[in-house]
C-alpha cells in the first residue's frame, strides 16, 4: 500500500519566529502559524476559531523564515506531518506532532506588505513571488476544437 504525507497550510504567525542552532551548527526555525476555521460552532456569536500549527523550518528555510516574517505576517508552508517523542528532564514521556518545512514562500505582494507597517523585505532566490498578480501575462483564447484531446 502506497504512502503520502504533504500538508500545505496558509495562515498568519503567533509570533516572530525563533531560530536556533543545533550543536553541529544547523540552523532550526520553530514557529506556530495561526490558521482560521471556516466554519466553527463559535462563528454565529462573532468569534472566528482558529487552529494552532507547530512548524519546523531547517538550514536554509530556517535563515530565511527568520529574516523575512515576523509575528502577524502570513505565510505558505508546504510540508509533512512528523511525530516526535522524547523524554524531559522529570523522566516523563513527552510528544509532538509538527509540520516539518519542505516549502515556505510570501503570501501577500510587497507592495501590500509593506504598506500596512512601513516595513519592507527583500524577495530573494528561495522561492519568493518575482511578480505580483497585477503584472501577469495575457493568455491567448484557444478554440476547444484544435486541442489533440
């Protein structure tokens, strides 16, 4: 039997990410992305529900997510589901379940971006937008007719 495990997520961050380094000097980025439910028991009093994700940025992503995002910016994760487990300092069986980072890109243009807080940030080679929806090409029409299918 076949296995996939792709988790793809868009949402807003907690907080301003924490990067780290581990003991061999790789670099880790942990961070919650704040993913709001469409529809939720809640939403008829007024209250959007949301899901808190765990995610797990490494080497590049890690650098990259750290100089780039801050608390409240949204952005998109392409990854997979990891559990964890190991045991704390008090001897107890601890557990985790995360998304671990394949992909991580802007979601909002820069222009858009830097309008509401005055801050600005570079797109650079890690998969950052290089055109904003308005600057698209023109697509030609094609006549269903001509297509081989």
């Amino acid at each position: 039997m076949a296995s996939f495990n792709k988790v793809i997520l868009i949402g807003n961050l907690t907080a301003d990410p924490e990067l780290k380094q581990t003991a061999q000097g790789t670099s880790v980025c942990s961070f919650t992305l704040a993913i709001n439910r469409r529809f939720s028991r809640n939403a008829d009093q007024g209250q959007p529900t949301a899901d808190f994700i765990s995610v797990v940025a490494w080497r590049e992503r890690a650098e990259f997510v750290a100089k780039y995002f801050k608390k409240g910016r949204p952005l998109l994760v392409c990854g997979q589901l990891q559990s964890r487990s190991w045991t704390d300092a008090q001897g107890n069986k601890r557990y985790a379940t995360e998304v671990v980072a394949d992909e991580i890109t802007f979601v909002e243009n820069k222009n858009s971006a830097s309008a509401g807080d005055g801050g600005s940030y570079a797109p650079d080679a890690y998969g950052a937008p290089s055109a904003s929806v308005g600057n698209a090409p023109d697509f030609e029409e094609v006549d269903d007719n001509s297509l081989p299918f």
